[in-house]
C-alpha cells in the first residue's frame, strides 16, 4: 500500500519514506501495470491523438498545447500519424481504444464510417481539431479554412494583381486543403475573376513541392502576377524559385502563405501570411478533454480560435 501510495499520491507519504520506495523502484526497474488499475478504475490517464503526419512543425505546436493542458490532471498523451489517409486513421483509433485511453484528439472531420461508429460507441470525449463544418462527433476546436483562405485571396485581389495561382496540398482525406482550395476560388469568383485550373496546382507539403509547383505555373502562364500558397512551406519554397529565376518578389510575382511559420518573418522579402493559433487550438482541446474527464461541463463544444492576416513585403 505504501508503494501504491508513493505512485499515485506522493504528498501522503513522509519524505524519507517516498525516497526508500523511489530507489527500490529505480534498482527494480518496477513499472506500475496501467492496464490492471484501468481495469479497476476504468480510466487508463492515457489520451491519444491521431496526426497526420509527424514531421510538421505545425503540428508540433498544436501537439504542445495539448499536452500542457492534459499534463495538470496526470494524463499522458499517445500519438499515432495516419500520413492523411482516413483508413490509417481507423487503424490508430481501433488500436487505441483496445488499449483503453481516455479520450481521443482528432485532425479534420473527414473520417471513415468505421472510426465515427467506433468512437459513438466508446462514449469516450473525442476532440476534432483544425477545421470548422460538418457535422461533429462530440467538440470541436479550430477555424473555418475557406473563411481563411477567402481572406488571403481577397487581400490579393484589393492589392490588384491580376492572374491569380493557387499552389496547394493534396485534399484527399484532408478537409482543410479541400476547404483551403474551394475558398480561393470563391473569393476569385465574388471578384468576378476567372478560375483557371491550369493555374491551380495540389501537390506534397514541402519547400521542393512548392519550388517545383512555382515553376510550372511560370511556365503555364507568363503573366503571372500572385500566388497563393495553402502553405507557408509551399510558399517559401515558390519564392526560392522565383528567386532562382531572377524574378523580383513582389515587383514581377507576389506570393502569399498560409499558416505564419517561424521562418516567414525571417526569409527576404518576409511572407505575407495568415496567422493561424496552433498553439491555442492544442491547449483548448486539450482544457475541454480534462474538464469532460473530471465532470466539469464544457460551457462551448464548437470553439472558433480565428486567425489573423499578417501582410508583410511579399505582397
């Protein structure tokens, strides 16, 4: 018992006692079996999250956030990286409700017909995070990507660049690019400008993607004026390649970004951007898990964080 106590209620134990059972622990190698008190208590104090991938920066801050806000009540996050695919995704929620977590975090509202019954059935609290619309499975915690990506293509067309080009990721299984995409040809169209799909190019997120993509609307189009990148990483890399090419950035062809990561203040000319809180969405998510576990009401399930223009020199 008292080695339970140590565990699970230090402050209960003397000092000199808790520094015995601590070094048994250290010489033993002893790890509790989390199964067998979850089993008991029915909660695990395990919480995963499903990401898409686990090299995004941007990710990681989302990430951080939702680890700060579980860390208070001893909750331990778990994290499985479907690589945008919704079938992945099931696989990882199947995986981690078979090992009993507590509640689950979840990139974008697309999911399969699986995963969606699966967690109704689980009844467990279950955080969708990164986007806005659609019906939710339980909260909510992001911004409206069209909204977002109307506000950008809008603040190119008061800027009176003519031929627009869109560079973005890939939407399948990925709801904000699909949303990212739609919202520029919207706000194109409010203007009464033409959408042309020679000039819209869906591609990997990365600085090569986005090099390569830059350099197949200069050659599709030479009068290119603007791009709008759904990505800052998109972005920097379209702007390299404009300076490859000796084309002054924003005199021959501005381009814009989408997310206002560290280096897009940094690279010369700085990105014109939209500023997205990814720390905020993680910590919020993370604060309405912890409330719904210890039997706190969540006073909004859809939580709207927005977002911010951030014009600088590239356009």
């Amino acid at each position: 018992m008292t080695v339970v106590r140590v565990l699970r209620d230090p402050a209960k134990v003397a000092e000199a006692t808790r520094a015995r059972v601590r070094g048994v622990l250290s010489e033993t190698g002893y790890t509790p079996d989390l199964i067998a008190r979850g089993l008991a208590s029915s909660r695990s104090g395990l919480v995963a999250a499903v990401i898409p991938v686990l090299t995004n920066s941007l990710i990681a801050e989302i990430m951080q956030g939702l680890t700060d806000a579980l860390a208070p009540a001893g909750l331990h996050l778990l994290i499985g990286a479907s690589g945008f695919s919704a079938a992945e995704e099931e696989v990882l929620v199947r995986a981690f409700l078979s090992r009993r977590v507590d509640a689950l975090y979840l990139t974008g509202m697309i999911h399969t017909a699986g995963t969606i019954r699966m967690l109704k059935q689980a009844g467990i609290p279950v955080v969708e995070g990164g986007n806005l619309g659609g019906n939710a499975i339980d909260m909510v915690v992001g911004y409206c990507n069209s909204e977002a990506a109307r506000a950008v293509t809008r603040y190119l067309v008061r800027q009176r660049y003519r031929s627009i080009g869109y560079i973005g990721a890939h939407p399948a299984d990925n709801d904000r690019a699909r949303d990212r995409r739609r919202g520029f040809e919207e706000a194109l169209k409010a203007a009464h400008r033409h959408v042309d799909p020679r000039l819209c190019i869906e591609t990997t997120l990365d600085l090569e993607a986005g090099a390569s993509a830059m350099a197949t609307l200069l050659t599709r189009r030479a009068g290119l004026r603007a791009v709008f990148c759904s990505a800052d990483a998109l972005a920097v890399g379209a702007l390299y390649e404009c300076q490859r090419r000796g084309l002054r950035v924003p005199d021959d062809v501005a381009i814009a970004g989408f997310d206002d990561i560290p280096i897009a203040a940094q690279i010369v000319p700085a990105l014109t951007t939209l500023r997205v809180p990814r720390y905020e969405i993680g910590h919020r998510a993370g604060t309405m898990i912890r409330d719904r576990l210890e039997g706190r009401p969540v006073a909004r399930r859809i939580v709207d964080t927005r977002y911010e223009l951030v014009p600088r020199d590239s356009a």
